[in-house]
C-alpha cells in the first residue's frame, strides 16, 4: 500500500516553456499533497503544501505564480513550473499525506527537469 | 520554526558492521520522527519512524532511539550490507494533517565490501 506516482520521470525543456508535474496516490486517498524541490546532493525543500480543493499554502521564498499547484481529487495534484529557466532545473518530488492520523508522507519517485 | 540537524554527512563502513546517524531537532513541539532512505535518482522511502510516546523502536536489522529530553534521535543500521549504501535522512513534524516534515541535511553511507 501507500504507493504514490508521479509522472514524467524525466523532462527536457526550452527556457520559457511551461512543465506539468502529475502526483498521483495509486492506492488511498490524499487529503495532503507536498511538493519537494531537491537539488544535487541536498537535503529536500518543500515547496507548498497542497489540499484537495483549496489553494495551495507556499513556502516562503517560493512563487506562486511562477509554480501552479492544483490539487483537484484526492488522488491527483498537479506543479506546472511556468516560463521555465534553466536555474528551474531540479529534482521534483511530491508526497501524500497518509498513514492512521495522516502524519506520514508517502514519496514519489520524483521527476528531474532539465530547462535548456 | 523547526531546525533539524544531521550528522555525519558521510559514513563509511565496511560490510557487517553497525552504523550510526545522529539528528538533533529544535522545536520540543515535535512528536513524529521518520527516517527516509534515498537511493540515487530516486524518492526517498519511509523505513522507520517513531513517535514521541516510545523510545525505541526496532525493524529487523534498523532501529531508532529518541530522546526528548535531549530532542535528539538515531538511526541504527545493524549488520549493514551494501544495498544499505544511500543517502539517508532525518525529520521531525508534529502529527495531524498537513503536517510538514522538517529534514535534515542528509547521511550519505558507504557499506564497502
């Protein structure tokens, strides 16, 4: 159980193109989404904390327009990194909020971008 | 808000011997632990955790102490073995929904033959 998916695994992209990240939670439903940014040999950021069917709640320092989070099932959020640039690229991960009290983070395999 | 740290940020042992990480947490509000292991070009995977209600918690060869009045924990990996080698780390929230995880900076260990 616990199983959560996001989709691409890669992506490549010109600078000024916009990205799409999907988060999927395969088997339970998620109330919570997070979104992670992770950088070579560091520790994991988060982004924003996304709940199904409300704005998305952004870290300090991270823009909201410029990252769209939309969280519109309870198994589905989405990060469209808009107008990318080549300081966009990173490794992207998402978590769902699970587990008896919804306290554990479930984590998906992440999707590395890559903006030329 | 909560600061974790984690040490080392290297570990080399050799295979079948114990390894140890440390991650100290600032915020005494904090009541959940987990431990994440991150395998290269991966997410990372839960493999132990523990709340602030027990002090020790074991899983076959991985186990986790706590204690709170030092607001510290750790990570045993007993008999490691070179599937063990990744990067591991630390984090510390407060139970309930939409509760977000605090990581520390992460272990890398290196189990050589």
């Amino acid at each position: 159980g616990a199983v959560v998916s996001q989709h691409p695994s890669r992506v490549i992209c010109k600078s000024g193109t916009s990205v799409k990240i999907e988060c999927r939670s395969l088997d339970f439903q998620a109330t919570t989404m997070f979104w992670y940014r992770q950088f070579p040999k560091q520790s994991l950021m988060l982004m924003a904390t996304s709940n199904e069917g409300s704005k998305a709640t952004y870290e300090q320092g991270v823009e909201k327009d410029k990252f769209l989070i939309n969280h519109a099932s309870l198994t589905l959020s989405t990060l469209t990194v808009t107008s990318a640039h080549p300081e966009d690229s990173s490794f992207y991960i998402c978590s769902a909020g699970g587990g008896t009290d919804l306290t554990e983070q479930f984590f998906g395999p992440g999707t590395r971008l890559t903006v030329l | 808000g909560e600061n974790v740290e984690q040490h080392p940020s290297t570990l080399s042992v050799q295979e079948g011997d114990s390894a140890v990480i440390k991650c100290t947490y600032s915020d005494s509000a904090s009541n959940y632990f987990p431990w994440y292991k991150q395998e290269l070009g991966k997410g990372p995977q839960l493999i132990i955790d523990i709340r602030s209600n027990v002090g020790e918690k074991k899983d076959q060869r991985i186990a986790v102490t706590l204690n709170k009045t030092a607001k510290h924990f750790s990570l045993h990996i007993t008999e490691t073995q070179p599937e063990d080698s990744a990067v591991y780390f630390c984090a510390a929230s407060i139970t309930g929904t939409a509760s977000k995880l605090t990581f520390g900076t992460g272990t890398r260990l290196q189990v050589t033959l």
